[in-house]
C-alpha cells in the first residue's frame, strides 16, 4: 500500500531517497518511511499419507475447497503463522513444515508464501471460520478446488514433492 499520510500522526508525507528503493514516502515528525511493502501471508497443504486437509470456507470462494491460509502477524515466523493457522482452524498439529514458493495476487498486494506440512497429531476440531473441514484422497484434490488457482498450484507441487506418478490426480485440470 503506497501511503499520502503517516499513519500514526496524519501529517502529509515526503519523499525521501533511499539508495535502493528511490522516492520513499517519509514522515518528518516520526523519522519513519513507509515502503510499499506486500502483505505476508501463508497457505499450507496439510499431509497425512496419501490425504490432504480441504476446508470449506464461502466467503473466500462458494463453490470451492481450499486449503489453510491466513496473514503472517507481526512478531512471528512464516513457520509460526503456518503452526498457528492450521492449529486455529483445524485443531490438528503439524511437524515438518517445507516451502514450496511464493505467488503474488496484485488485486489484494498479498504474497503468499505456499507450504506443505505434515500432519502430527490431534483431532479435527473446526473453527467457526470454517464450514466444512475434512481428510481428503490428495487425487481428489484438484477436482474438489476448482475456483482456487493458487491452492491447486500448491497442490501439484505437493503432488510433485511426494513423487506421484498417476495421471488421476489430474483429471479435472483443463489441457
Ligand atoms: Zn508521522
């Protein structure tokens, strides 16, 4: 977000040069330049054999599924947010966590930072954010999220990452 006004005093913001950045918004009064920074946010495909968590959630897409996502909260790591995202909507508990790349969705200035995560332990205990939430055949996977196309890249690293080798999995992707 490129900012006019501080937003912690309202006075009107400067440029000011910054070696690597060039013109950078600048409040005089609170010594602070604002960079037009994207918002960190995370999405993990969670693992558990040959299954994938999906959840349900309408007011992200209506018809459908799509896996953990949520903003990274100052103060913690990318791996914290992915722990305490799954932990949050789900109930369950992840260990092994692998980064899978990032994507960029200019609309909302979001980077997401896509990972696969291994189930560890505990029942699923949806939040009241979630409508539906449920195990998932990973070769079910891409049918069941038509409309999130950054989910269902998620979902053919994972399928890349654990070595499948079917072509069912990938029946309902257009050629
Ligand atoms: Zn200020």
């Amino acid at each position: 977000m490129k900012y006019k006004f501080c937003p912690i005093c309202g006075t009107k913001l400067e440029e000011k040069y910054s070696w690597d950045e060039g013109g950078v918004p600048y409040c005089p009064k609170d010594d602070m330049m604002y960079f037009d920074t994207p918002k960190p946010c995370i999405i993990a495909a969670v693992i558990k054999d040959n299954q994938i968590l999906l959840l349900k959630q309408s007011y992200i897409f209506k018809n459908s599924k799509v896996l953990v996502s949520g903003y990274v909260t100052n103060g913690e790591t990318v791996e914290d947010t992915v722990r305490r995202e799954v932990k949050e909507e789900t109930g369950l508990n992840v260990g092994a966590i692998k980064y899978l790349g990032s994507d960029y969705l200019p609309s909302r200035e979001i980077l997401m930072l896509t990972f696969m995560a291994k189930y560890e332990s505990g029942e699923i205990e949806k939040s009241s954010e979630v409508e539906w939430l449920d195990w998932s055949n990973i070769e079910d996977a891409l049918c069941e999220m038509p409309e999130d196309e950054i989910g269902k890249r998620v979902v053919k690293k994972v399928l890349h990452e654990i070595g499948y080798k079917g072509h069912k999995a990938y029946r309902c992707e257009i050629r």
